[in-house]
C-alpha cells in the first residue's frame, strides 16, 4: 500500500475523489474513497476502501501463493534498462503481470478470511493488521517466547484500585503499576530497569513500573521507593487459548496455512498487550553466550531437558566455528546487518576489523525514495556505513580494540557518563564484548 500509493495519487486527484486515509506510525493502513456514478440514468455514490494486505499477511506474494496452494504469481523482464523501457512494448505485459498478482491476491486473501472465520469466527475485514566465537557455537531459539510467558504467568485484572503514599513493595505484596524513586548501584554492570526510554542506566531518577519488574530489580541490589500506583488482583487470561493454538501448530506442517496462522496469532498476541520495543540486554563478563530476544548463541551445548517441540522450550537452530557479534542486529557467521540488503559481501572477517577504534566499513546499495508530490520512485545507489554505534550504553575501548560496554549513568534524571572511555594495558588477551548483549570473547589481538 505505502509503495503503490506514491502512483496512485495522480489518479485520485484525477478523477477527483474525495479521499479518507487511516494512518499508524507515517504508515498508510487504508485508504477509502468514494464518488458519483450515473448508472442507468440515476446518479449512484460509490464507497470503495483500500486495504494493505502486508500487514496481515508479512510474505511475499510468491511465497503465500506457494502456502495457500492457490495460481502461482506471474513473472517480469525486471532488468530492463530505464532508458531502454518502451510504454507501448511493454504495456500488455505489464497488464497481464498485474493482472495475475491481483487475481493470485484475491484467492490468497480469499483463503485466509475462510480459514480465520471457519476456526475463530472472526471476520478479518474489520481488522487492518494482524498483529556464531572459537570453538562450536549453538544457537537455539524459544519455542514461542513470548506466547509461553503469556501462558505461563498471571496478569493484572478486575478493578483497579488507586493509592498515594508510601507502600513496601513484598511487605504489601503488591500487583500492579507504581510510579517509584528508583536507585541503580553504580557497580551495577547490566542493569535491570529502563530510565529514559529504552536506556537502562544506573543512578537515580523517577519513573513507572510494573511491579513485578520492581522485585526482580530489589534482587539485583535496587533501592525502590514507591510513591503512588494503580493495584490489580491477578489472573491467568491467555493459559487456554495459547495452548489451545500452540497445539493446533504441533498438528500441521510448517509452511502449512494453519501452522501459519496460529503463529501469527500467538505472536500478534504479545504486540497488543505490550506496545513498547523489546531490546536485547547484556549480562555477564565472561565469554560463553550471546542473546537477541528470544535466541541464545553459546560455547557449549544445551543439557537435553531444556530442548523439546513444547511450549517455552528451546531448538537447535545452528552449529558454527566462528560468530562475530559487532553490534545489535549486525552479526555473522552469515554476516547479517541491520539496515543493510543482503548481498552485501561482508565477511566475518572483514566484520572483525570493525572492532578496531574508528574503523568502519562503507557498503554501497542501491534505495527506493518516494516522491509523493511527483507520484514517483527513484532509485538511487547510496553509502551504507558499519561502525561500532551505540547510543543507550558506554563504549569502552581498550588498546585502540572494543572490549565492552558499561551502563549509563544517571544522577537525578540526568546523563553524566562520557559516551566512549579510552584505556590502555600491557595485556595481549582482549575479551570482546557485544554492546547491550552477552559479552563474548572472539580472539587474541598481539
């Protein structure tokens, strides 16, 4: 929808119909619009409403087409020259194309509101969105991370009742949402609580909590001084319905359209109680692991039992000799970077020497930028730049190479930590930290 638009608007201007578009985030999510029609003599309104099918359903329409068994999408001559491009030569062509992506979308979408009304009746039409280090390196993900802790833990419900003043957080046993005078040790090396957005600093500052985050944080050495809240009683909502998803999963492929749509349920889930960004936190100094959400790479193998197809257990997705973690989302052995198309011929290596102070890597791509006042695309080849970044820790650099990360800190709400430390030593074995994840040691720098 947001790429298509660009070329609509001409047409709507066109012809002169009065638009109505839903947006989420700069997003277009709809668009509705409507006009006068003479239909055997009688002037007629029509309503039409547009909407993108992406995010409903977040694949390729080749490979949806492949899932919901339904006309395979068509195919185009996509290297044609610009220069090279003839309207009249290639119009029919393009028609048909077009044509058999909208028919292959039709039977897609056609499908999947069967098949979604048929198992929950719901009507999918009045919803817009569905909401490797030395040695071998395992990776394994969460079955279902976030649908098993959903499952498994219980949530705020019933009547909300509010208080002012100081109340003991276990004394009281509390359930709900504070507003607290929070005190982070400054020896904290991985702290627990967000300050300011998604930093997670030490110091002192004010902010509000769930509270069940806060005891965690009083186990990690926090002071908390509670000043008001919002008090719930507790249930467990999701228990059924997850399960009764999660093995529905279990019963048809992977790939499958069931198997599909249960995932995206479960997942969409978690996106519609907890809005806010989920990042990656860093913990311990010595170099054995290294997480991103819901994933964990490690030096040594898993023991058995926590390993299984259940709900919150964990699978083996990857064994490698050698991974670079250089920063959040940017990694190897299949280097993958954030921000950046595949095909990029970045190597581990050549990610490796990323770690040396001020060296970066320039990557050239080409990108798509909208021109909405000029109803066009254009496509222009522009610079990628790869450095160590990060904005929500300290940079710590140790003989000119990345050696790790320290918390920011906070004094009354305050910054007041240098954003980089330079320090210098006689040692030749450098440990290699990931910025805000598992510290990992890569190798020995002489």
């Amino acid at each position: 929808m947001n790429f298509n638009f660009t070329f609509f608007l001409n047409f709507f201007n066109r012809e002169r119909l009065k638009k109505f578009q839903q947006k989420r985030d700069g997003n277009i999510i709809s668009i509705s619009f409507q006009k006068n029609v003479n239909v055997e003599g009688k002037n007629v309104k029509i309503h039409l409403l547009w909407k993108d099918s992406y995010l409903m359903l977040t694949s390729s329409l080749a490979k949806l087409a492949k899932t919901f068994g339904t006309s395979l999408k068509g195919g185009f001559n996509t290297n044609l020259l610009v220069e090279g491009y003839n309207r009249t030569l290639y119009k029919s062509d393009l028609l048909k194309y077009n044509e058999m992506d909208c028919i292959v979308l039709v039977q897609i979408l056609n499908k999947f509101s069967e098949l979604i009304f048929k198992l929950f009746k719901v009507n999918i039409h009045k919803y817009p969105t569905a909401s490797s280090l030395n040695s071998k390196i395992f990776g394994y993900d969460i079955n279902s991370m976030y649908p098993f802790v959903m499952s498994s833990k219980e949530f705020p419900v019933g009547i909300p009742t509010y208080f002012e003043g100081f109340k003991d957080l276990i004394k009281d046993n509390l359930f709900g949402f504070v507003r607290a005078e929070i005190t982070a040790p400054l020896n904290l090396k991985y702290p627990l609580l967000r300050g300011n957005k998604t930093i997670s600093p030490v110091g002192t500052w004010i902010g509000t909590y769930f509270t069940e985050e806060l005891k965690l944080a009083l186990e990690m050495g926090y002071t908390i001084k509670i000043m008001s809240g919002v008090l719930y009683e507790k249930g467990n909502v999701f228990e059924k319905y997850l399960h009764t998803l999660y093995s529905m999963r279990l019963e048809h492929p992977k790939g499958s359209p069931i198997n599909m749509l249960c995932k995206l349920l479960m997942n969409s889930l978690y996106g519609k109680f907890g809005m806010d960004p989920v990042m990656t936190v860093g913990i311990v100094e010595t170099a054995k692991e290294y997480t991103d959400t819901d994933s964990i790479f490690s030096t040594q193998a898993l023991p058995n039992e926590y390993l299984g197809n259940k709900l919150g257990q964990m699978k083996l997705e990857s064994v490698s000799n050698k991974a670079i973690f250089i920063a959040p989302k940017v990694y190897g052995e299949i280097v993958k970077i954030k921000g950046s198309k595949p095909g990029h011929n970045v190597t581990v290596n050549y990610l490796e020497s990323l770690l040396k102070l001020n060296e970066t890597i320039e990557l050239n791509q080409d990108k798509w930028f909208k021109h909405i006042n000029e109803s066009k695309i254009n496509i222009e080849s522009t610079v990628y730049t790869l450095k160590v970044t990060e904005n929500k820790r300290q940079l710590v650099y140790v003989n000119d190479v990345f050696s790790k990360t320290n918390p920011l800190v906070l004094k009354n709400g305050q910054l007041v930590s240098p954003a980089v430390i330079l320090t210098y030593t006689d040692e030749k074995s450098i440990v290699v930290y990931n910025p805000r994840m598992y510290a990992i040691t890569l190798s020995k720098f002489q």
